[in-house]
C-alpha cells in the first residue's frame, strides 16, 4: 500500500511538473527574439562581457573608451541608435544563457537594463532621440520580455529585480497602448501592436491585459486597411517590408485568432506570393535587399498560392504565370522554378515608405540571374551619397528628364500609374505614365509575346519645351555583357538587347564623380555594376526597345498609327495593336484657335466642354493632331476625348484654357509732384506697375478698379510708365505720363 501511495505521489508531482514546464515552454510563443541562438551566441556574448558594444552583425563590435551615456553613436549610424536603444545587446546575452545556462550573461544584462533604466525612466527626458522612437519602444519590450522569461525562471533571479523588469514592462505597455506613441503612419505601428499584445498574452494576470490586447488587434485591423490594397498588396513600395509586416500581423494573429484578420492576412498572402519571381525570388524594389522567402512555419494559416511560393512548389497551388496587382505592379513569367525568366513592372506609387524614383521601372531576371536589376537598399543613412544615389531614377530601369532625378516626395503620391495590362493567349501587354516631372509625361509601354520569350518597350517623352532624355538600364552584377554595334548587346551570353531608334549611349561602370553605376543586395554593401545610358532630346523623344531571350532575336521594332510592327530574325512578323494611354495635350489658351496634342495614330479626337462637343479631328500616321478650336475663355475645362483607329480602346484628357489676355491699359487720372500721389483706374483686384527710370512702385485696384500710389520722389517733369499686371501674369501695354 505504501508503495502505491508512493508511485500515485510521484504520478502526481510529474503530472503538477509537466503543466507547469508545458505553461513556461508555451510561453515562449509571446516571445521575440530580435537575435537567434547560435554556435557564436557565446562567443558574441563573452565580448560583450568584455565591455563592448554589439547591436547586429551588421555593425562590428565597438569598445567604448568610458562609462557609457546611452548617447553614444560610433557608427554615426541611425540604425545602429535604434539597436542600441532597442537594447539589442541585451538579446545577445539572453542568446548566450539560452545556449549554455551560465548565469553570468543574465548577470550582465540585469545591470545593463539597470544602466539604461537610470538615464531613461522619464521618456520626456530621453538620452537620444531614438530611446522613445514608436520602433524603439517596441524592439525594447522583446528584449525586455525575452530577458524577463530566462532570468525568472534562472537560480540567480530575485522576487526584487523581477518586479523591477516588470515595473518597466509595465511602463513601455502604457505607452506602446497609448495614441500620443502610437505610429498610423508606417510599419512601426504594427511592431508596437505585436508587443503589445504579447505583453498581454504574457502577462495575463496584469490589470490592463484585457483592454491592451483588444486595443492592439483593433489598431491592427485599422492598419492593415490603410496599408493594403482590397487585393492585399502592400502599400509601402518594398516586398522586404511587405513581408515583414506580414510576419508581424502573422504573429498578433497566432495569439489573436481573430477571423477578420485570418482573412487580412490570407488576402496578402496571395498578393505576396504574385509578386514572387519565376525562379521563387523575392523582387528587390524599393528598400529591399536581396531576402530568403518566408517560412511555413511562421504562420497558423496559408494561402495555397503563397504555400507554392514559399515551399518552392512542394506544396499549395501553383500562382498563375501572369500577374497584376491593383494595377501598380505587373509580373510576367514563363514558368516555375529553374530554366525560367521573370519581368516585373512597377507603377505604384501610393507613398513616399521605402519608395524609390522608380516609376515604370521594370527588373528582369533570367535562370536566377538578375539580368536588368534594381539598386538596392543600402542603408538608412540620407547624408550617404551612394544611399541618396541608389534612390534616384539613376539607379532604376526608367527614363530620366534633363538629367536630374525627382524627389521622394508626398507632392508626387499618386502621379504614377498602370494605364492598361492586357493578358491574351499570344501576349501580355502593360502601359504606364507618369507626370512627376514637371511640365512633362511619360509613357512607358511594355509588350511581351509569351511564344517568343521577347519583351518588348517603347518609352514616350512628351512637353511643351525640348528636353535632354535619358533611357537607363542597369546590368545585374556579374552579367557578362558585350558591345555587337552601337545599338545592341549581348547579355549573358544569351539576351540580345536591342535599341531600335536612334541615339547616342553612355557606358559607366562604378562611376564615382558623379556617381554612376552602382547597385546593393547587401544592408550597408555596396558594389559597382554597368549601366547603359541611351540619350536623346527634343519635344516629343521616342524609346524603342527589345530584349530577346533566345536566338530569334527582334529585328526591327516600330509603330505604325496603332499598331507595333515586330520583325523577328527567323523573318517572321507580328503585328501588336497598342492600347490607348492618357492624350498628352499641349497648352490652349484664349487666344488660341488650334488645339494641338500626341495621341496614337489614326485616333479620333472629340473635344468636349460638358457634354457639348465644340471640335473634333483625327491624329496623323504618327500621332500628332491639330484642331480648329473655337476661342475659349480663360480658366474653362475641356475634355479631350480620343478613341483608337479601330475603336476598341478610349481615353482621356482635362486640360484649362490658359489666360493669355493681357488686361487694357490703365488710366492715369493725375500724376502730382505737389501731392506725390499717382491715381487712376483699370480691372478690379489687379496689380498697377509704376516705373520711373529704374525704380518700380507697385499697389493693387481696389474692387472698383481704383489705385493710388504715393511716390515721395516724384518730381515735375518725371515720365511714368504706368501698366497692369494680372493674376495670370499677363502685362497690358504701357501709359506714358508726365508729371505735373
């Protein structure tokens, strides 16, 4: 009996030990860790020992020379600040206890958190500008927690030091829960969703537990609807960071399991897994360096396309080889997996997040080769050259204006865009235009014809005024390229790139002054690459373009009215009829009595005021039109309608009749040398011009069309030239008067 009663003890004590070692191991999903244990995971940690400072193996070790401040910044890095605020060290040491049990790396990290903690318990009074940063906050709590979870359950843990960790968890709950530190604005906001809800998961015990998880999910919801398209792309111009918001809604999701957000995330699963390359490569656009695909692992749930990507094809349903997402990012392949290429358009311009001057950019990619790449991330340093180089159009597969790049600005949100993406049988076709420069639009037109593995791109570059044009490609490193003629290339051994009208090109290769031809798949590296640049100028320039993939080569590629004539060197032809973009109309004003414009050829114009149609032409063979117009008076809205040729495509364009009538010449009722006084009348609310000899004294009419001026050195004699300037800048003749 008693030796039952001793087994039945010894059954319930195992039983009592494994729930409560199963509660501790499952705790460990409301952790993350920002670095992984590993065979250096001691190695690292015994440095850090040694009193010096390690955030991430993207930054070397660095070993201050006193006490530290919290303020140190050796790398004049934000990045690295962000990490050391983060206290990303304190991961490090946690890896190393993780690894080899010895408590001395908890040791350390209680007194580095205790260092920190005495500099930084007032987030009003921080020791850098990144120590309470949205990102920061957050990054800290899972250090904080991962640290907390080892040293609790550790032998050298006390009652006092974990209620002091705990206290300052609790602190960075009540601001990560907070709306004064909450960020709407970028990706950070998720970050501080996941801790916080993790915080609450961890801690369910906590008073506010409840409330701040059902905060966090809301706030997540509320995100994921800002940040993503209805067809779940993701609005921050990097697949990187599209992933990484991704695995961060995944992980509120495991803990959350909330349907509304299974279905968020579901939904960007599929678009993620139509931005995948042929070859199962993450595309590098934007702020994205090179980046393995996704585990199955780190989610609860999958779409059975993003299963296919990320298992390579192991698994889930295959992606179609055709893809458009929310007609700013088009992708075109020939296949899956190896021996296969991938053509990736990009229009989307939803923000300035990680975005590039990469406007109907494209990056081609053949048998896991980038042949036409992208420049690459970088880093986050904005005074480093090469990372303000690597954001310019410079460093992107697109046309340049005058040779200058165009700022990353809210003022160019939303002037990009996908103007048609047709997938037939035979061809894929995409159109895209953007008006970023100033006073010009470009058109870019990409052409694929699937059988023939060729694509095809003609880039239109329309203004009032002549422009100097700059076609650029950028070369993928180590793609052997060769010189056949002035126009064409030979790339890896076996894409012949062909340009079809003439230009001069420009060849660079790791450029320095200015800097030209550099590109980086590598956080914080960076190499040389070549770079073709095709130049032209004029009012109207014109690209044409062909990359073929296979020994039928193009031959000629040209347009006749609507129509892309593409002779191939086995001498078959194909004729592709072109979609119709946006008409480009030049500047009407009211005193004009001709409407002038590019459209395609042969197209049929209507313009409209309303619903009224007061002229109507036909553009020539080449796509240029003239129409009588009746005049027009300043400030009105017409619509220029076009319809192709054959009538299966229509567009359209709003252009405002200009002012260019110049107001009548002002009165001048008197003009005293006793009084000083200058008086007279012309248009209400207009500007009046003095001008006597070099000097200009100006004033406004008044709603009666009255001014006055007073000028104290009038003198007798004095001749005046009085005018009037209006709103439009308009100037009427000039009234000459002597002075009485």
């Amino acid at each position: 009996m008693k030796k039952l009663s001793a087994i039945f003890l010894a059954a319930i004590m195992l039983f009592f030990t494994t729930i409560h070692s199963f509660a501790e191991v499952n705790k460990e999903i409301y952790l993350t860790k920002r670095s992984q244990v590993s065979n250096d995971s001691a190695a690292i940690a015994d440095r850090i020992l040694g009193g010096e400072l390690y955030v991430s193996p993207t930054y070397s070790f660095y070993k201050p020379t006193k006490k530290i401040t919290w303020k140190e910044d050796p790398f004049h890095s934000t990045t690295w600040r962000l990490y050391y605020q983060s206290l990303d060290t304190l991961s490090f040491l946690t890896n190393a206890y993780e690894k080899t049990n010895d408590t001395k790396y908890l040791l350390y990290g209680l007194n580095l958190i205790k260092s920190f903690w005495s500099v930084n318990s007032n987030p009003a009074k921080p020791s850098d500008y990144y120590t309470y940063n949205a990102h920061t906050i957050a990054n800290r709590t899972n250090n904080l927690m991962y640290f907390y979870h080892y040293y609790a359950n550790s032998s050298v843990a006390t009652q006092t030091n974990e209620d002091y960790i705990k206290n300052i968890l609790r602190l960075h709950g009540s601001l990560l829960n907070s709306s004064k530190y909450y960020d709407t604005k970028t990706n950070y906001g998720y970050f501080q969703d996941r801790a916080l809800i993790q915080f609450a998961a961890y801690f369910p015990e906590e008073a506010t537990s409840s409330i701040w998880r059902v905060n966090a999910l809301n706030r997540t919801k509320a995100h994921i609807k800002k940040d993503f398209t209805v067809d779940g792309l993701h609005k921050e111009h990097s697949p990187q960071y599209f992933d990484v918001v991704m695995t961060l809604i995944g992980d509120i999701n495991k803990i959350a399991n909330d349907r509304d957000l299974t279905n968020l995330l579901l939904k960007a699963q599929n678009a993620f897994a139509k931005l995948v390359l042929s070859d199962f490569s993450v595309p590098r656009l934007g702020d994205t360096d090179f980046r393995y695909l996704p585990r199955p692992s780190q989610y609860s749930v999958l779409d059975p396309e993003f299963e296919y990507v990320i298992t390579k094809g192991k698994s889930g349903v295959q992606p179609p080889l055709v893809s458009n997402l929310s007609n700013a990012v088009a992708v075109i392949r020939d296949g899956w997996g190896v021996n296969t290429s991938s053509l990736l358009f990009t229009a989307s311009n939803f923000s300035t997040s990680h975005k590039h001057a990469d406007d109907l950019s494209f990056i081609y990619s053949q048998n896991g080769k980038e042949i036409f790449t992208d420049g690459g991330k970088y880093n986050y340093n904005t005074s480093d050259p090469y990372q303000k180089y690597l954001r310019t159009t410079f460093a992107h597969n697109v046309v340049t204006i005058d040779g200058k790049s165009y700022p990353i600005s809210v003022s160019n949100v939303g002037k990009s865009k996908m103007t048609n993406f047709i997938d037939s049988p035979e061809s894929v076709i995409i159109t895209g235009e953007h008006t970023i420069y100033s006073g010009v639009r470009v058109y870019r037109t990409i052409v694929y014809l699937k059988e023939n593995k060729v694509t095809l791109i003609q880039d239109e570059i329309l203004s009032n005024t002549s422009h100097k044009t700059e076609q650029i490609f950028n070369i993928g490193q180590g793609i052997e390229n060769s010189k056949i003629d002035p126009s064409t290339f030979l790339l890896n051994q076996s894409i012949m790139f062909k340009q079809h009208n003439s230009s001069s090109v420009k060849e660079y290769f790791g450029q320095k002054t200015p800097i030209r031809g550099f590109a980086s798949t590598v956080f914080n590296s960076i190499y040389p690459i070549k770079q073709l640049d095709f130049q032209s100028s004029g009012k109207n320039v014109q690209y044409f373009t062909s990359i073929s993939n296979n020994a039928n080569s193009v031959m000629n590629f040209s347009l006749n009215e609507d129509s892309y004539k593409i002779d191939m060197s086995d001498g078959t032809s194909f004729n592709v009829i072109k979609p119709l973009g946006t008409p480009y109309v030049y500047n009407v004003s009211d005193q004009d009595k001709v409407l002038k414009g590019f459209t395609q050829g042969g197209a049929l114009i209507s313009v409209m005021d309303g619903t009224k149609l007061i002229a109507s032409g036909q553009a020539d063979l080449t796509g240029n039109f003239m129409i009588s117009l009746p005049l027009q008076k300043a400030g009105k809205k017409l619509n220029i309608v076009v319809t192709s040729k054959n009538k299966q495509y229509k567009n359209s364009a709003v252009t405002v009749v200009l002012d260019k009538t110049p107001p009548s010449t002002p009165t001048v009722k008197t003009a005293s040398s006793k009084t000083k006084i200058v008086s007279g009348t012309t248009e209400k609310y207009i500007s009046v011009l003095a001008k006597n000899g070099s000097k200009t004294y100006t004033t406004t009419s008044d709603k009666y069309g009255n001014y006055q001026l007073k000028i104290l050195d009038l003198k007798k004699g004095f001749t005046l030239s009085v005018s009037a300037k209006d709103s439009a800048g308009n100037i009427s003749k000039a009234k000459l008067v002597k002075v009485n």
